[in-house]
C-alpha cells in the first residue's frame, strides 16, 4: 500500500474554509500561539491585552490587561499552563495562563 502526501495547490487553498471566528477582539492581533494539543489559542493585541481562546469552542476563557509595559508577543513553554510574553519596553516574563 502506497500512502501519498496530500497536494497543497490552488485547487486545494480554494477549497478551504473558516472552521471557527473568534469576535473578542477588534484590535490588530500583534502576537499568536497555539499550544502543543491545538486546543487553546494565546493571542496579543494593540489593545495592550492578552487573550486566551479554547479553540474547540471558539470561546474566550481568559483576558490579561498589560497596561503597564504592554504585549506584543506571546508563545507557550514547553509547560502547558504556561506561556512567555514580550513587552514593548523590551523585557519579557513568564505568566501561568491557568487554562484549567
């Protein structure tokens, strides 16, 4: 049995839809990660927020404001509950996003 690797091409790209809309934020996303099981979605925005997503509900769990310094990128660690943010000032920390 020969197995094939499916083709990613026009016809393909064409055929593709939108699977969930997540409409909690309408400020420009500066920052996006999805964590290692694909269920939850850690997003930054202009709006100086962090945002948590269960991406199989498409529902918001969990809003952060980082007013002080800011965020403009986000990525989990290698730990599930946590991620690492970026500020606008240039420093970085680590935060528990509590996701149970």
């Amino acid at each position: 049995m020969s197995s094939t690797e499916p083709v990613l091409d026009q016809d393909a790209l064409c055929n593709f839809g939108m699977a969930k809309v997540f409409k909690y934020n309408n400020c420009v996303v500066n920052g996006l990660d999805i964590d290692d099981s694909g269920r939850y979605l850690v997003t930054t925005s202009t709006d100086n927020c962090v945002r948590l997503y269960d991406c199989l509900d498409a529902k918001l769990r969990k809003t952060i404001e980082c007013n002080q310094f800011g965020a403009s990128c986000i990525q989990f660690t290698h730990h599930s509950k946590s991620v690492l943010l970026a500020s606008h000032d240039g420093s970085a920390t680590t935060n528990n996003s509590d996701k149970d």
